[in-house]
C-alpha cells in the first residue's frame, strides 16, 4: 500500500494531543480514532512536512530506538495511516433525521431526555410500552407541545400492531417483535433532539458523587454487571447508550435493562421482578426488559470500565493504558452528532485527561459488583 498523501490525510482532520498519544478525528467520514505516541509523533511530523529522516530521529530520541527499528515505527504508523484514507470514498455516515410532527390525537406521554415522547395505542397494549419506556415516565397528556417532541401510534390490524412515528413511515410488526421496532424509532427520532457531542454503548450508573461508565460491546456481561449494581443500591441511568454532553457531563437513554434469554435466571436470582416482565422477540432473541425504574438527570463520569464476563475466571479489576482505553471506548462510539467539530475533540480530550480506565475481568457477577462498589481507584 502507497504511503499517505500527507495533504489529503490531514486536510479534514483535527489532532487533539492526550495522555499517551493523541485523538485524531476525520471529519468526512464523522470518525474517531485513536494514536499512540510513537504515531502521533509521526502524524504529527506529516502534517508539519517534517522529513522522514527527522521523524526517525525523533522516534529514536524518545524511545531509545535504533535507526532500523524507528524507521519500521514510521512505516509501521504510516501504513495504519493509509488504511485511514481508504475510507474516504465510503459514503458518508447516514444523519438521523428529525421531522416536522404530524398532527396527534389522545394518548399518553413518557418523558426521557427532557423529550417528551407521545404514545398513542389501546389500554390492552400499553403494558408493551411500558415494559421499554416505564409506567413511571408516564403522564396523561393529550396535547402535542411545540417543538417537534416525538409521537408514536399503536394501531390493531389483524392479530399484529400498524406502528407510526413522526420521523418513519408505518409498518407492520407482530406485537412480540413491536418494542424493538419502538425503540429503533425512538433512539432515530429522540437522540439527535438531546444536546449531546458522542453517544457510546454502554451502561451509565451513579452512586452519591460517584459515576461510573460500563462500556463494552453486546456479550462482555455489561447488563448484567449493571443490573447487578442495580441491585446492590447504584442508580440506573441507562445499560445502552450514554451521551456525552458539551459540559463534559453524562446522561443515559433510559430504557429499561434488555435481559436476554440465557441469563434469565442469573438476573431473577438478583432482581426476583423479571418474572413478571412481559417476553419480547428482539433480533431473533427472546429477551425481557427488567422492570426497574430508570434514573433521569446526569453527572460527570471519572471511572470508566471495561467489564468482560469470563466463565469461571476470578474477578480482576486492573488498570488500563489512557490510549488502550481510548481505543477501547471508541470501538463502543455509535453516534458522532451532527455539527461535531474541533472544540468538540477538545472537549473530549480534556474529559479522556481526567477520567480513569480499568478493565474488570469476572465470571461471578456479585463478586464483580461488589469489587466495583468498594473499589477506590487510584488516581492515574
């Protein structure tokens, strides 16, 4: 593979130095990537036009390198730098799309995000609404206020549901399958409307003055761990998608907890109320949503970890490298709001400076909650 044109690499890219390397995010594309030292430096020199034989140099300098060994870093970070460019001419990310509300007759209302999302379906379906979004969230409120706030219709047709929404055509789904569809909606509609910079996949909980973020991707155990905090006294903001804010604060998507088949009776051992949860198909999955009321408002974030459930493995919470984890954290990034920009990499910078990382290692989810409960993590 050529060597990078350092004009095109870094015409649309903003480079906020961290901890251990740098942030580099290329606008065209709307991604985030992270660096380590040795091709931050590199980068950093290609952008300045700084000669090869300079950089080399530089490399050798900082980490003792002999001249072969610095001049395979360079190449090495240059050839990470071209697998960049290549997704140039992938098409550019789809932008949620918001649109003006159409005209709502009756239903209820359930407040998330500081959104309100109208819901309009007979009484008998309501309980399916209400295992997603929670009877506690809902008010009667037969009024669409300006602003656009999101509504969702429930229609019977035949032994299956018609769903509506202001930002989607209709569709048929079975009622098993609807609440998933709900949810797309939902997350489509609602989340662009939220102010916020990023949104990651993960599990938002709080305890007094206390934050911690679970970020780890579908199977690591994150819900699990999560409803298991849940349990031992933590608030429950989201297992899902947290937001990050321009303050550098944080706020969860609050659905309520999606339990999936196979860990039914690990999560009825610690939350007895699963039993009651109505059974939903969501991906070809059965799964429930735990009825637990989710926390609003949000915090700051210090603490971020990376659980991943191994069975039968000790619990183990050990420290993990500023730009490992950022690595980690951005394979769990799954919105890049439009308008994002290089104050915006900025920010996250100066959250990424003070935050601290720790990956936690179980295979007995108790022990792992309890391991995080007591937890005084170090400063880094």
């Amino acid at each position: 593979m050529p060597p990078p044109d350092p004009a095109r690499l870094t015409a649309d890219a903003v480079f906020a130095p961290i901890n251990g390397g740098a942030i580099v995010y290329r606008e065209r594309q709307q991604r985030l990537y992270a660096l380590n030292d040795p091709a931050a430096i590199v980068w950093r020199d290609l952008a300045d036009d700084v000669p090869a034989h300079e950089t080399q140099a530089r490399l050798s300098l900082v980490f003792g390198l002999d001249a072969a060994t610095a001049s395979q870093w360079r190449a090495l970070a240059l050839g990470s730098f071209a697998t960049l460019m290549t997704a140039e001419n992938a098409p550019e990310p789809p932008h949620p799309h918001v649109l003006a509300p159409r005209p709502f007759i009756g239903g209820v209302a359930y407040h998330m995000l500081g959104q309100a999302i109208h819901v309009s379906a007979p009484p008998d379906i309501l309980p399916l609404v209400d295992a997603l979004l929670g009877e506690a969230r809902r008010t009667t409120d037969t009024v669409l206020p300006a602003g656009g706030d999101l509504w969702v219709a429930l229609e019977p047709e035949g032994e299956r549901l018609r769903i509506s929404s202001g930002g989607d055509p209709s569709g048929i789904e079975d009622r098993d399958r609807v609440v998933t569809e709900m949810e797309r909606r939902i997350v489509q509609d609602i989340v662009p409307r939220v102010p916020h910079v990023l949104g990651f996949h993960g599990a938002l909980l709080s305890r007094g003055d206390r934050s911690v973020l679970l970020a780890a991707p579908s199977g690591a155990g994150k819900t699990t761990l999560a409803i298991a905090l849940a349990a031992s006294g933590w608030s429950m903001h989201t297992d899902e998608m947290a937001l990050l804010g321009r303050d550098s604060r944080w706020r969860g998507v609050g659905f309520r907890p999606c339990v999936k088949q196979e860990n039914f009776a690990l999560v009825r051992a610690l939350w007895p109320a699963l039993d009651e949860a109505i059974a939903h198909c969501r991906y070809g999955r059965q799964v429930k949503f735990l009825p637990i009321d989710m926390a609003d408002g949000h915090g700051s974030v210090t603490d971020v970890i990376f659980p991943r459930f191994v069975e039968g493995a000790p619990a183990a919470l050990t420290p993990v490298a500023p730009v490992d984890a950022l690595q980690q954290l951005l394979a769990q990034c799954i919105h890049v709001q439009p308008g994002f920009a290089a104050p915006d990499v900025d920010l996250l910078a100066r959250w990424h400076s003070g935050a601290r990382f720790h990956a936690l290692t179980f295979g007995d989810v108790r022990v792992a909650a309890k391991i995080v409960s007591d937890a005084t993590l170090p400063a880094r």
